[in-house]
C-alpha cells in the first residue's frame, strides 16, 4: 500500500471510529433512558396500586389482600406480613417474603423495589409500610416493559448498525475529499521531480476559501513560484556568463596563438601580446569570482563588527582615487563618524563597487566630471546614509528599474569597461547587511546611488 493510500486508509478509519463511537454511545445513552423510562412507569403504578390497596383494605389482617399476579390483564397482588416472623398469616402468601420487609414493617429501612418471579412470571414488588409493625408487599406483571425494553433494544442495535455504516461511508468520502487536495500536490511534486519544471501550479478549488489544506496549497503555489524564479535566474546567469565569457576567452586565444608563435614576433609585439594577456587573464579571473558570489545568491555567514563608516568610506575613495587618477574623488563625513554592523571587507567590495561604476561615467574632460561621496545621519536615531554621485550621462529613466540586475549594462555603458556585475553585487551585500540601495537621477544630471543602513542596536 502506497503512502498516499496508507493516510486515506487512515484518515477514513479515524472518521469512521469517531463516528461509529458516537453512533454507539448515543445508542445505548438512548436505551438507558428508555429503560430506566419504562420501570419508572411501572414503579409509578406499584406506588399508586399501594395506595389503592391501603385505602380499601383498612384494618384487614395479615395475609393476601388482592391479586394472584397469574394473569397479565389482573390488577395487582399484594399481602400484609407482620414484622415478627412467627406471626403466621391465616393462608399461604403468594409473594416472597424477605428479611428486609420484616425490616421495613418494623420501620427500621425505607421501602424498595425489587424484581421477583411469580408463578412463572416476571414481576416487580413494592414493599412499604402498611400499620404500625407491618409491612404491604404489592406486585406487578413486568412482562410488558420486558417486552418494550427488548423492542427498544433492537431498534437501537439497528440504528447503531445503521450509525457504524453511515460512519463508514462518511469516513471513505471525508478522507477522499479532505485529501484532494493533498493528492493534487503530491502529483504536482512527482511530475516536477520527474520532469525538473517547477511551472506547474496546484488549482485550488475555491481559492477564496480560508482552510488549512487550501492554506498549504497556496503555499505550496508560491514555494513553486519561488522556485521557479530561482531556476529562471540560475538558467539566465549561466546563460550570460557564457555569453560574457566568451569574447575575453576569445581574446586570450588569440593573444596566446600570437606567443606560442614569438618567433615570428618582434620584441614590441610580444610585449603587448603578454600584456594584454595579463590584463585578460585578471579580467577573467575577477569575472569568474564575481559569477561564484553572486551564484550563491547568499552572502557567507561571517562574524559582523562594528565598522566606522566615515573611516572606511574615506579610505575606499583614497583607493578608488588611486585606481581612477584621472577622475576627482571629492568625499564629506561627519565628525561624529556613525558606526554600523557588518563585515569591513564586504562593505569595503560594496562601497569600491560603488565608486568605481561612479569613475567610469565621469571620465572626460573638465572638473566638472567628479565623484562625490557624502556620509551624513538624515535625522537622530536614524541609521547612516552613504550617497555616491557621478556628473556623467545619468541613468535613463527605461534603465532606471534593471541597473542592479546580473550582467544588464545600460546603453551608455555598454562602451565601457566591466562586466555588468558590480552593481548586482553591491546589492547582494546591501541586503546582507540589512541595508537599502536604491538608484536615483541626480539635480542637476548625473546618477545617484543612496545606501542607507539600519539605525544600530
């Protein structure tokens, strides 16, 4: 039996026993009832019949007073005995006389009830007290709640049969219906472990309904479309890496054919063919660090530390400064310098990231074209903000909603150096650090990235 079937069988016995079990228990509370109904009925007539017998028979002696309890349709027998056991009745009695009806003619127990046989047939007795020192014993056929409570009993036992099949059936089309719903996600599950396309989707049958079963369908759903969009981003950086790759790989081929054959170079020729093989060879390796990172699609756990921003942002642009002479780096802390929590050496890839796409847009000619790089606290007990702005082309507005996406490169930048994964990786450390990277238009043209960072704790 497969799993599947395992929990329906399951599920279907367990609907089916509680419901058999209440089926049961109302049956039999329901013959209790009916029972307990039926001897009180008759307790009622003993009582009555005993007050009937003490009113007309006044005075009478011991011995029997009415009845032979032989016939169904008779009224009811009852006799007279004396607390003492010798004092004999005038004629035979025709109830049985026990040692607790000397005790209730003495006055020493309450009257009782007792179930007895006579002549043959069941009855029930009423033993109260009749005159100081003697007791009246009254009897009844009981043949008729016999009878009733038989009747009662078989009915029931029908209806608690009728129960445990109705309990049944209702179990089978509870766990068919109640796990539908499981037996579509199953399928689901099977047909993308087997086919490897996390597209297909679990139809809910009344999505507007709030259940647990529909609840973990719609989960389930949106794992789907998370998975899915890990898959299409997977599929698409390895897409763009190949394609990437492709013309610096290229172009390492060739540089390497030209020195494998050095012989039929000059000295000059060399030279710029093993340098320009360098500069490929450090471009690839950085492109391939890059693509190892970011396919993680998660930063490493490292132990975070308290970083001063001010400090480390100005010596990221006396780098950036170093790396870019000819593009003016202009930067501005406050005295206070904010400290923020995080990992120094990602912070500083964030911020050199930063800087350097700000470089490439502001080469040219003129100061005008400078980097600027501000770290300031925009109101008390707010987290630190990090702006970095060039005076290039700026940002168009089509571009504006892709700039942080893997290996997309804008239509100024497609001229310039790079591979198209700075940004991506500014953000993947941003939100590491719990911090926010946006891209605006800066007044008076230009790009501005803002960085803010969560207030410390």
């Amino acid at each position: 039996m497969s799993g599947r079937h395992l929990l329906r069988t399951r599920l279907a016995l367990a609907v089916t026993a509680s419901a058999a079990f209440a089926a049961v228990a109302m049956c039999a509370g329901a013959f209790v009832v009916v029972r307990s109904a039926l001897y009180h009925q008759l307790d009622l007539n003993l009582t009555q019949s005993a007050r009937l017998v003490s009113s007309h028979n006044q005075g009478a002696g011991l011995g029997v007073l009415a009845g032979e309890c032989e016939f169904l349709a008779a009224p009811a027998c009852a006799e007279v005995l004396d607390a003492d056991p010798a004092a004999k009745p005038p004629q035979r009695g025709l109830l049985p006389v026990e040692p607790a009806a000397r005790e209730v003619a003495s006055g020493e127990r309450a009257p009782y009830y007792t179930d007895i046989t006579v002549a043959g047939y069941p009855a029930r007795m009423l033993t109260t007290g009749y005159a100081p020192g003697q007791a009246l014993q009254v009897a009844l056929r009981a043949d008729p709640v016999e009878e009733g409570v038989e009747q009662a009993a078989r009915r029931l036992a029908l209806a608690a049969a009728a129960g445990v099949l109705l309990a049944s059936v209702l179990g089978y089309w509870v766990s068919r219906t109640g796990l539908a719903p499981v037996t579509r996600l199953t399928a689901t599950a099977e047909r993308i472990a087997a086919t490897r396309d996390p597209r297909y989707r679990i139809e809910l049958s009344r999505p507007g309904r709030e259940d647990e079963i529909t609840r973990l369908a719609g989960s389930f759903n949106t794992m789907l479309g998370e998975l899915e969009q890990s898959v299409t981003a997977q599929r698409r950086l390895v897409a763009d890496a190949s394609h990437e790759l492709r013309t610096p790989l290229t172009a390492l081929r060739t540089n390497a054919e030209l020195l494998a054959r050095a012989d039929r170079l000059t000295p000059e020729q060399t030279a710029r063919a093993s340098a320009a093989l360098g500069r490929q060879l450090r471009e690839v390796t950085g492109l391939v660090g890059d693509l190892i990172e970011l396919a993680r699609d998660e930063e490493p756990q490292q132990l975070l530390e308290r970083v001063r921003l001010g400090a480390l942002v100005e010596h990221c642009a006396r780098g950036a400064q170093e790396h870019w002479p000819a593009v003016p780096f202009r930067w501005s802390v406050p005295e206070v310098d904010p400290v923020v929590a995080g990992v120094p050496t990602r912070l500083s890839r964030l911020i050199g990231n930063l800087l350097d796409n700000a470089a490439k847009f502001s080469m040219g000619e003129g100061d005008g074209l400078r980097v600027e790089v501000e770290v300031k606290v925009p109101f008390p007990g707010g987290g630190p903000e990090l702006t970095v702005r060039d005076h290039g082309p700026g940002i168009a507005e089509k571009d504006l909603p892709y700039v942080f996406d893997r290996f997309y490169r804008a239509g100024a930048a497609r001229a310039l150096p790079g591979s198209g994964l700075g940004l991506a990786m500014a953000r993947q450390i941003a939100l590491a650090h719990g911090a926010e990277l946006v891209a605006e238009h800066a007044p008076g043209g230009g790009a501005l990235f803002r960085l803010t960072f969560p207030p410390e704790p």
